[in-house]
C-alpha cells in the first residue's frame, strides 16, 4: 500500500485541524452512537481513522436545493464537517469549494485521474432526463454527462436526500424535467440511498463516517437505506404512540386534543408509513421534530412522498381520480351504484320469471295437500 | 306438469365450508377493523392513554383475523388438489366445451332477466359452481392473496416472528409503505364489492332455483333432479330399448 505512506491519515488530518485526542475519541463516540454499535466499536472507529489514509470525496449538486448540505454542517459534532467538508476530504463541492469554474473542474478531474477507483461519489439532487438532461447543466455539460463520468470511477456512491435516492418534489407529477433517482441511472456500483428532505445531519454523518473509517457500506435494507437509520417507521419510536394506541387523536389543530398532546395520525401524520430516525435523533442537535413540534410527519424520506396524498388528510387519494376522490368515497359509489343495479336485477328477475315461478308455487301448494303429516 | 324428483347429493365437503365461513368471517372482521384503523372515531375521552388500549385493541383484532385468512387460504389450497370434483382447481378454469355452454346459459337465464323454459333451464345447471361464478372466484382468491401479501408486508417490519417477515420484500415493489396501503385499501373495497354480488347470486339461486343453494354451504348438500344421474339415466334407457324391441316380429313369428 504505497498510498499509505504519501497519504495522510484522518485522525493526523483530526490532530492537523487543531482538535486534541480527547476530541477526536469524543468524536469517535458520537459515531459508535449514531450508528448504534456497542462499546467496543468506539475502539474500531477510533484505530480505523488513525490508520486509514483519506478517502477522497467528490460531492456533485444536480437538481436540490442544497438543504442536505446545509443539515450536514450542522451536525452535532464539529469535526464531521471538518473531516469531510474542509479540506481534508472534500476534493470537489460546488457548494463550499473555493474554487470555480475551470480551477474546479480540473481539481475534480484530476482526483477522478489520480483516485480512480478509490473515491467516493456523493450526489445531492436528482438528474433530469428531459430534452436530453438541459435542465441541469454544470460547467457547460448536463448533469447525466456528469454524473456517469464521476461514477464511472467511484468506489461507492451515496444518494443524498430524497431527490438523490426518490426524485423528490421535482419528480412529483407531471414531472416536466423527468427528475430521475440516481439508483435508475447508474446499475453497477454499490450505492447507499438517504432519503429525507433533509436527511439527519447525524444520519449522513453516521453513513459518511463509516464508509469512510471501514471502507465498506453500512449495513442496508432491502431498498438500499442504511439499517441503522431507515429500519424503524417515525411511528414506532413516536413519543405520542401511546395515544395512537389508546385511540386518543387531534381531531383538528385547534381542538383540545391537540393542546393535550394526542396522536396526529387522523390529521394526516404519515409517520405509520414513513421510515426514518427523527423520533430518535430528532433535529437541530436532538432539540425537537416535527410531531414533537405538533406537526404531523408527512413522509419526507419515502418515495413519491409528494404525489402520494394531501399531507393533513389520512385517506390517501386514488391516482388518475382527480383531486377529491380517494379510496372510501369511490369504494361507497361504487358499492352504491352496485347495490342499485343488483335491486334492480331482482325485480327484473321476479317480473320476467314469474310464470315459472308461480306454477312451482302451485306444485308445492298441491303437494302441501297430498303430504301425510 | 307435476313435483319432481330430487336427490340429495354431498356437494361441499367439510374443509371447504370451514373456508368459507371461516373466511367470510376474516374478512367482516378485517373489513370493519380496517376501516376503523383507516379512520378511527373521534373519541371523546377524558382517559389518559395508559387507561384506555382502543386502536391497540382493534390493530389486535385486525391481524389476529389476518392469520385466520392466511391459514384458511393455505387450507383452500390444498384442498384443492384432494378434495372432490367441485373442490378441485381445474373447476375454477373457464375452459372447454361444456363451460362455455353453461357460461352461454348463465348469462341467458341468470344475468339476463329474461323468462326460462324450466326444462330447459335445469338441463344446463352447474350442480357445484357456475363457471361464471369460478371465474370470478380465482379472481376472489387472488384479491385475497394481494391482501394476504400487503398486509402482511406492512405487519413484517413490527413482527418479532419468521412467517410475517417473510413478507418483507412487499413493500419495495409498491414504492414503499405509503402505495402498500393504497393497494390494501383499495383491494379491500373490490373484496365487498364481490362480497355484494355474492350474497346476491346465492339469494338469487336460492329463490330462484329452489333447491337449497345458501343451505347448502352449512350442510354440504345439494338437491339435484333425478334426470341428471347416471343411474336414472341407465334406467331410461332400459326402458328406451324395451319400447324400442320390434314386437310386431315377435308376434309373427
């Protein structure tokens, strides 16, 4: 491993930055935490980033609107962004760099070169297919075009926030640009999706730093999110599911129930649906979430989220029925409109069958009469 | 004119009504339960929540009535490849010659309300189901298997347990949890749309035929007219061929 030698080390770059050891194993217990590994993971974490050198990181910006960047840097611990956004990691961002234009393309394209292979892919938006990709363009060529180039030489990619992993709410019908995932696009490198709008600081800490320290994805489900964040609906580590089971509901916004506290399912919360760790790690340094601000979730890190039903209302709408109808309303019609067309098949059958009908009447009156009993 | 003759014959044996009624229950219970977990009362309640478990109960109920369908279902499954010529799997098939004869008398007599020559009519009678009818039915059961495999592809992520589990591949392939619901809901609405026509038919049967259609699914039998079994029909014959003997010869010899 030449690398090794002419490659320095995260926790020598830790230490470079100004941060002591005290820090640095703080820190290294923060991300056993977030990633829920037990005790002697701290250790691991820690010696991995001692002798790991860096990995660079290049962390392309198609269609978003930079809200996963924003809540990375405010995650709890100061060195994650450090570690990744400084300069210690961080070869290629659009966003923080202090480079542009042509400076910036030829940093990217010279780590692409020099780290072919090794690096890692971080995408931030969705990539639009649309009138060959002209919706997005970064320094004169689509983000398709850059997207494939930058993968091509990934070691593994990470589709940051729902637009990278879902499309998001420019993909949401009609989808005029055709925003695509980054997973339909790119088949053959691992790629971990972390869905939210934002995700979790923590949670893209968490990924970022194990893939990093171990140099290989975390653990992940079957739809490619990480296990440790996405395993669990908001629902089941809500801090109001006693009231959902004890079928105690905020009937509007402004009722009683609401001020007590009660379950926001029947106002539209898509928390039962919706998986993601905010019950858990919560937001802005584990001060609150949205249900705990008295807000339903409404299922930022699912797919299709923004198609898929008005966001205070339980009953979720039917596609291709228009905007009022949703399940119950056309299944009562429908069950209506059968039920009168099946009463009116009766009397048809009564009226035209009557002769028959009547003749057995008659038998089975005459036989009444011929029974001995 | 005049009564005929009937006899009684075993129809459906006893896996299959334990199937049907137990299904029929399973799917009031879910249907209520599930509407109820879809939009819950507005309860006016001054309990705290440690006092009162309503939506735990009711979620309780709902999947408890879950596992009856699902093993009722397997049930039904073997059954169809034991049990007798009206259980069978091949009997839920709309093809051949004889089906589409008694789909064409179906459609005549039954879902066209038109007057039938009662002759006529009891000729081309499916003793067990029409074949309209098991038509609709395996479009029934598959209704029941997307239920079977949404519902518990949304109970998979709680359950502690191996058999729910394996669902767990469901609800990637609707997007999620947010169209696994939609699918579950919208399935149970086309299950009480057929439950409607259901009942319906087999009142209809009933009254209209007259020979122990919806008793037949508590006590298994069915009264069928004598001129359909192969015994009355080796009879007739017999009498056929005496009637048919050249007596003239015989007198001249």
């Amino acid at each position: 491993m030449a690398i090794q030698t002419t490659r320095e080390t995260y926790y020598e770059a830790i230490i470079n930055q100004g941060y002591t050891r005290r820090d640095f194993m703080k820190f290294a217990t923060f991300m056993a935490a977030y990633l829920g590994l037990e005790n002697s993971a701290i250790g691991q974490i820690a010696e991995a980033l001692e002798k790991t050198p860096r990995v660079p990181v290049i962390w392309e910006h198609y269609q978003e609107c930079t809200c996963c960047s924003e809540s990375f840097i405010r995650s709890d611990h100061p060195i994650v962004a450090d570690i990744i956004l400084d300069k210690v990691s961080l070869d290629y961002t659009e966003t923080l760099m202090a480079a542009a234009g042509e400076q910036a393309e030829a940093a990217k394209h010279e780590t692409m070169k020099k780290y072919h292979g090794e690096y890692i892919l971080c995408v931030e938006g969705s990539v639009p297919l649309g009138a060959d990709g002209v919706y997005c363009c970064i320094a004169g060529r689509t983000a398709i075009d850059q997207l494939k180039e930058a993968a091509e030489g990934a070691k593994a990619i990470i589709a940051w926030g729902s637009c990278a992993s879902n499309g998001c709410v420019q993909s949401a019908k009609p989808n005029p640009t055709e925003a695509t995932p980054i997973h339909k696009i790119i088949k053959d490198k691992p790629i971990i999706r972390v869905p939210g709008c934002p995700p979790i600081g923590e949670v893209m800490a968490g990924v970022i730093v194990h893939v990093l320290a171990f140099g290989k994805l975390p653990e992940l489900d079957s739809m490619n999110r990480p296990k440790a964040f996405y395993s669990k609906r908001v629902h089941d580590s809500c801090y109001r599911r006693a009231y959902y089971d004890a079928g105690l509901f905020v009937e509007s916004f402004d009722d009683p129930n609401a001020k007590k506290g009660y379950c926001l399912y029947k106002v539209g919360c898509k928390g039962p649906m919706t998986y993601n760790a905010c019950g858990v790690i919560k937001w802005n340094n584990g001060v609150s979430y949205p249900i705990q601000s008295g807000h339903g979730c409404f299922g930022c890190s699912e797919d299709n989220f923004w198609d898929n039903g008005p966001i205070y209302e339980r009953l979720t709408n039917i596609p291709g029925f228009g905007i009022e109808a949703n399940a119950d309303k056309i299944g009562k019609a429908a069950a209506g409109a059968l039920a009168v067309g099946l009463g009116v098949h009766a009397v048809a059958t009564a009226l035209s069958k009557r002769k028959e009908m009547r003749r057995r009447q008659r038998a089975g009156e005459v036989n009444l009469q011929d029974l001995d009993d | 004119m005049g009564t005929k003759l009937y006899k009684r014959v075993y129809v459906w044996e006893v896996p299959v009504r334990l199937f049907h009624w137990l299904n029929a229950t399973a799917i009031v219970v879910l249907a209520a339960t599930g509407l109820f977990i879809g939009d819950p009362l507005a309860l006016m309640s001054q309990n705290e929540a440690y006092e009162t478990f309503l939506m735990g109960k009711v979620r309780f109920v709902h999947f408890a009535a879950g596992y009856i369908l699902l093993v009722v279902f397997i049930l039904r499954i073997y059954w169809g490849f034991v049990g007798n010529r009206y259980a069978q799997w091949k009997n839920f098939l709309p093809f051949g010659k004889k089906k589409a004869k008694r789909i064409k008398h179906f459609i005549k007599h039954d879902v066209l309300p038109l007057p039938s020559n009662e002759e006529r009519y009891y000729e081309e009678l499916s003793v067990g189901h029409n074949p309209v009818a098991s038509t609709i039915y395996i479009i029934f059961f598959f209704m029941l298997f997307v239920m079977i495999l949404t519902g518990f592809g949304l109970y998979s992520q709680n359950a502690g347990w191996w058999l729910p589990k394996m669902f767990s591949w469901v609800p990637p392939l609707f997007g999620g949890d947010f169209g696994t619901r939609l699918v579950h809901h919208v399935t149970m609405w086309l299950i009480l749309l057929f439950v409607l026509v259901h009942i319906y038919m087999a009142v209809y049967h009933d009254v209209v035929e007259a020979r122990g259609e919806i008793s037949s699914m508590v006590s298994g039998f069915k009264f069928v007219r004598w001129e359909r079994f192969k015994s009355f029909r080796k009879k007739a014959n017999k009498i056929k061929e005496i009637l048919d003997e050249p007596v003239e010869e015989e007198l001249m010899n």
